[in-house]
C-alpha cells in the first residue's frame, strides 16, 4: 500500500513510520480488543512510555522537548498506531495536532514554557472544550462565560462531548469573553482541571471511541488568572484555523481505519475458501476491493496535499474540510463493505471489523460533522459565510 507520506520524504520520516509500525504491531495490537471490550482507559504509564519514544512531541519545537518537525511526521505515526489501536493513536493526535498545538501556535512564551513541555514528556495531557449541550455545530451559540475581574477569569458553564474529559489535566476552554454578539465575543482560556469549582459528568458510554474518556465538564465559579488567556474575545476566526490542524489529525485517524479495513479485506480474500476457490477470484469481490482502494487512496491524497502546505505552520482551512470530509465518510463506506466482504466473520468481535466501523462512526462526528464540513468547503470556495438561523 502507499504510505501516507510517499510524495514528500523528508528526512528520517521513514524510519519514524517503521518504528510507529512496529510499535503498533508488537505493543498495541495485542491489547487492543481487549482494552476497547472492557472500555479501558488507555493507561497513564503507556501515555508515559508514548512521551519518552518522543511521539508526542514530533511536531512541537526543540526548546519544549520536541523535535520539530512537520505535521505530516506526527500524521504517519497517528496513521500507523491507529490501524492497530485507536486509543493509543489518541495519545499522539491530542499532543501533537490537537489542544497543545493550539497552544504552541497562538500562545503566549510564558503559556507554551508551562503547559507543553509536560504534555510532550506525556506527564499531562490537554483537552479542547467546544461543545455543549444547546451547542453542538451551532458553535456560536455556546453560553459559558469567562468574566475578567481583579485580574482573574470567573468561568462558568457545561461543555460537553469532550474527548479525554474528566481525563485530561488542563482544558482549552472556548468561552464568552465578552458580552459581544455571536462569534465576536467568543475566545479561549486554558483551566486547569484540579482548581475548585471543576466537575464532571458521567462517563459517556459511546458506541467506539472506547479507551478515550468522554464526559461533559463543569465549571462552577472557576476562577483562572488573567495570564490564562489564550485568545480574547473576537479570536474565534484564529481558533478555529488553528483548529483545523486538529482536523488534520481526525482525517488521519479515519484514514487509518480505510486502510486497515482494506488491507484485512485483501488478506481474508485470499486465505478464505468458498465454492471450491478463495474469494479473490471472484470478479464482484475483485470490483468492491478496488473501490475501496480508490476511495482510500483519494482520501489519503487530499490529507497529503493538506498537511504538505501546513508544514509546521498553519493549514489552509479548504484543503482540510475537503480531506477531513473526505476521509469521514470513505472510512464509514469502506470498513462497512470490509463487513459485507467478511460476511458473518466481519460481525464478530474476532476479526476486527465491527470495531472499526464503530470508530469511523466516531470519527466523522468529532471535530466538526460531513455536513458542517461540506457548508465550510462552499464557504472557504466563495470566501462568505452563510446564516443558517435565517
């Protein structure tokens, strides 16, 4: 199969692929179904091991512990990991192309030197926090609230669908920053999970995503000081440009479930025997694998193109829709013809199927929906926005 990286090399990538490679193959694969049956929480220690591999510090400059190098390094590890164990890849994805990037991008010197060097060592992690209840792809209808008084942030609300909530040890908070209408009152502020006045909900019991905590969060007259602004009000144009290098990685993820879907359907299509000949040889198996190759391999172009022009920076937002969008929706089609293709075998816990359509379903709703997506790509496309309240 074609790597993720094949059309731009750069230099050591390839070792970085092989080693992630092994790393999924050897460690993770072999727990994996286990830990995703018991909805095991990926263990603190494995997150640990994760950070003195360096994985979770490729894409984050040398002076916060990291090696410095292009997004598109971090995304070959995420690929490698996730076609074996989604959880683990998890680990990689929020580091390196999730909240910390944000900070690492838009934050300050004194908030990169404090909350990125643990988060790369793997000691702490950071969650994003969009969503909530009465706010979902209405983004800009979100109501918490962060008020600046004596120096120090009050911060009050729920968010919910938070990947890594009650998990994490810090929160990228999206709040109202000022009483400003829609998105000009709308930036970010980081709180910490352990200052009074943080809670959390139950534990959401998703159909995938097991092993990535999920629970609402929160905040209850919190008070952060005034340092821990990331953006202020009118900054949610910023945050969420940079949040697209997040969706970079959540394209990354549902690529590997196409690939991984694909490459156990070209497996089983050989080793499985019915009416005298394996399934290869017969031509409607042969046209469903290569559709499921070519929708694999256009999703894997869009996110080469995407994250080639991102290099250490930002990434042009239209190019990561029309990937992000992309590779939802090929990974859901493609590990369900991989079911249809097992036949019974592809329904049982066994083989691995089901689990990864259980993923791509999850994958396509986090970060922002196909159908947000497609609104953002005829955006971006004709440079306007539209009202959808009219």
């Amino acid at each position: 199969m074609t790597n993720l990286d094949a059309t731009s090399w750069s230099e050591g990538r390839e070792e970085i692929q092989d080693a992630a490679r092994q790393l999924a193959r050897e460690r993770y694969a072999p727990r994996a179904e286990l830990w995703d049956r018991e909805r095991t929480r990926f263990p603190i220690e494995e997150r640990r091991f994760l950070g003195s591999l360096g994985l979770l510090g490729i894409a984050h400059q040398e002076r916060y512990g990291g090696s410095g190098r292009p997004i598109l390094d971090a995304l070959v590890v995420i690929e490698e990991l996730a076609k074996e164990c989604r959880p683990a890849a998890f680990q990689v994805f929020e580091a390196n192309t999730g909240p910390a990037q944000v900070v690492a991008q838009l934050g300050t010197e004194r908030q990169r030197e404090r909350f990125l060097p643990p988060i790369v060592s793997g000691e702490t992690t950071m969650a994003v926090a969009i969503s909530e209840p009465d706010a979902g792809s209405a983004a800009t209808d979100m109501t918490t609230r962060a008020k600046l008084a004596g120096g120090r942030y009050t911060v009050n609300g729920t968010k919910r669908w938070i990947s890594n909530g009650s998990e994490a040890d810090s929160y990228l908070v999206y709040a109202r920053i000022s009483d400003a209408p829609g998105a000009k009152g709308i930036g970010a502020i980081i709180v910490e999970a352990d200052r009074p006045g943080v809670s959390f909900g139950q534990p959401e019991r998703l159909m995938g995503f097991r092993g990535i905590p999920s629970a609402d969060v929160v905040f209850d007259d919190v008070e952060v000081p005034e340092e821990n602004l990331l953006i202020g009000a009118g900054g949610f144009r910023q945050l969420f440009t940079a949040f697209s290098i997040e969706r970079l990685g959540n394209a990354t993820m549902s690529l590997a479930i196409g690939q991984a879907a694909l490459d156990r359907s070209l497996r089983y299509a050989q080793d499985r025997v019915q009416f005298g000949k394996p399934l290869i040889e017969f031509q409607n198996i042969q046209l469903t694998l290569a559709d499921m190759m070519m929708q694999v391999e256009a999703a894997r172009q869009l996110l080469l193109r995407a994250a080639h022009h991102a290099g250490t920076g930002m990434p042009v937002p239209l190019e990561v829709s029309l990937a992000k969008c992309t590779a939802n929706e090929m990974a859901k089609r493609v590990s369900d013809l991989a079911m249809q293709l097992h036949g019974g075998n592809g329904y049982t816990e066994e083989y691995g199927i089901e689990r990864l359509h259980r993923d791509a379903h999850g994958w396509a709703l986090a970060g922002g929906t196909p159908t947000m997506q497609r609104i953002r790509i005829v955006s971006e496309m004709l440079g306007r926005s539209f009202d959808q309240r009219r």
